[in-house]
C-alpha cells in the first residue's frame, strides 16, 4: 500500500482535469502512427484518472497498461471506470485480465499491472510503447530514477507526458501571514524520501525537462495550475489538512504556529473566503 486515499484521488480529479494544459495533446495528436493502436502505458496510475483524462482526447484505438504499486488503488480500478464510462454514455466490457471502453470516436483496451517502481525499472514493459505518461507522480521520484526512466523510453523511442507535477507555488486568497513559512516547510517536505531516494518535489518540472532535453527530446511545458474556488471546501480541508501536518512534522517546534495557522484557514474556508491556486506544470517530450 502506498498510502494514497482513493477518496482523495478522486476529489482532485476534477481540479486536475480543469488545471491540465489541453494544448500539449493537439501537438502529440497529429504525430499518430496510421491504423494501429497507440500502446500507451501509465506510471503509478492510482485509479486510472489520467487515462480518463487522456483517451477521450487521444482519439482512435489506443492499448493501456496501468501501473501501481497498491492493489487497493488497482482494484478500486474498474468501478472507476464504470462509473466514468456509464456517466459519459461509454460502453464498458469487462474480460478475464483487461477492460475494453468503446465510444464512437475512441476504443481502448485497457490492463494492470501491479509494479513497485521505487524497485528499479527492469520490469517495467517499456519496450513497444508509443507513450509513458504519468500524473502526479514527478515529485514523489529522484533525480537517477527519472534519469534511467528517460534513458529507457529513449531507448525504446517512446514519448513522454508528464502531467501536473507540483513546482512548489501556492497562493491563497486572502492571504495570511503564516502562509509563506508554511508552505516553505511543506516544500522541504517534499524532497524528504517518497520511497524513490530524496525526493524532487519542486524541482521535478525543472529536472525532467533538463534530463529530457540532454537524451534528445523536444520538451514543451505549460502551467497547469489548480484553481480551487471557495466552494470547493472538501478539496481544499484535504489540502490544508496535509499542508498542516507535513508542516509538523518538519518543524515539531512550530507545530503549534502552524495549527492556529490550519485553524484560522479553516475559518476562512467556512467563511466562503477562501481560494487556492497550487503551481503545476505539465511536460511533453517528442522525438522529432
Ligand atoms: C498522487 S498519486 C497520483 C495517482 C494518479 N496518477 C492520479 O493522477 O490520480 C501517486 C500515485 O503513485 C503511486 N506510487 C507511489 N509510490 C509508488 C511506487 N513505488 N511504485 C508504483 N506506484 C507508486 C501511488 O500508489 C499513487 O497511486
């Protein structure tokens, strides 16, 4: 297990899917190979958002493979796809190991695959893929494991698309004082070890794009910031609540400072006077 809550997965869908930067896909599209599907596969997947995110997008016949480490997220897996597919009017067919999702204008074949990718990358199926895209992942990982991904999909001259990696901006409206001191905790928080060695938290955006362009590939970047409103109160308590606590436990001394801080947003956020924007960035990295 991995520790993510597929509440919480599922209460960021929909702030991702608004944040994602829509103009990288019309590049990527029109590079399509003719007729056969696009072999795609999906880094630390949780519940497969971004394939809901992505496919209705890509177009044609695609074949997923989806990857995690937590068997709770993998087998959370295909009601969340039923309930996406049977609220946009998809049809679903489930076999023996994989899904197929048809609509009139995509058809995908989608399977899992249960991989600790904290283990190193040899049994990840690399080979035979037009595209290895993850989302939300960047921050988790370090520097050599992003180098030797990098260096497999080159190798097996597959495309990259990274979505929403967290770049270590946030911005609350109205703002407070402790705000800034805050979520300087929350970021060295971030580099602390995710399981991958010391984390790139912030640093993940600039990073990969630096690693991508060294093994050759054209890099496009483009903000994908949240925008959470004032009504969006459960995203935002999720939010706040782990800000606060990855604060702690940076600085125990201060963990006071930064309760009355939790307790003075939350008064805000029950007050409809709360809005958040969390900096994001999504890469795309081609072979031209
Ligand atoms: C922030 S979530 C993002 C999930 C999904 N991509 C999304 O956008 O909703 C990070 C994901 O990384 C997965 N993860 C964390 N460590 C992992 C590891 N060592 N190997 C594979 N997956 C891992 C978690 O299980 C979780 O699903």
């Amino acid at each position: 297990v991995s520790g993510f809550d597929p509440a919480w997965l599922a209460l960021r869908e929909a702030a991702d899917a608004r944040a994602r930067a829509a103009t990288l896909l019309e590049t990527r599209l029109a590079r399509r190979r003719d007729g056969a599907p696009l072999r795609i596969l999906d880094l630390a997947t949780g519940t497969g958002s971004n394939l809901r995110y992505l496919a209705p997008r890509i177009g044609g016949r695609q074949a997923w493979l989806l990857t995690d480490v937590d068997r709770r997220l993998l087998d959370t897996l295909p009601d969340a796809m039923r309930s996406w597919a049977s609220s946009r009017g998809y049809r679903l067919d489930r076999g023996a190991a994989s899904i197929a999702i048809a609509a009139s204008h995509f058809h995908c074949e989608v399977a899992t695959l249960r991989i600790d990718l904290a283990q190193g990358l040899a049994r990840l199926p690399v080979r035979g893929r037009d595209l290895v895209t993850a989302s939300a992942l960047l921050d988790l990982v370090s520097a050599p494991w992003i180098a030797a991904l990098v260096a497999a999909c080159r190798a097996a001259r597959a495309e990259l698309l990274f979505a929403l990696s967290y770049d270590g901006r946030v911005a609350f409206e109205p703002p407070l004082a402790d705000d800034r001191p805050v979520i300087r905790l929350v970021n060295r928080h971030q580099r602390t070890d995710k399981g991958f060695g010391p984390a790139l938290g912030p640093t993940a955006p600039e990073v990969t794009a630096d690693r991508l362009r060294r093994e050759g590939y054209r890099v496009l970047r483009r903000a994908s910031d949240w925008r959470i409103e004032s009504d969006e109160t459960e995203l935002q308590g999720y939010l706040l609540r782990g800000w606060a606590q990855a604060a702690s436990e940076m600085a125990p001394a201060a963990a006071e400072r930064v309760n009355a801080w939790h307790a003075r947003r939350l008064d805000r956020l029950s007050q409809g006077l709360s809005r958040i924007s969390v900096g994001h960035q999504d890469l795309l990295g081609l072979r031209d």
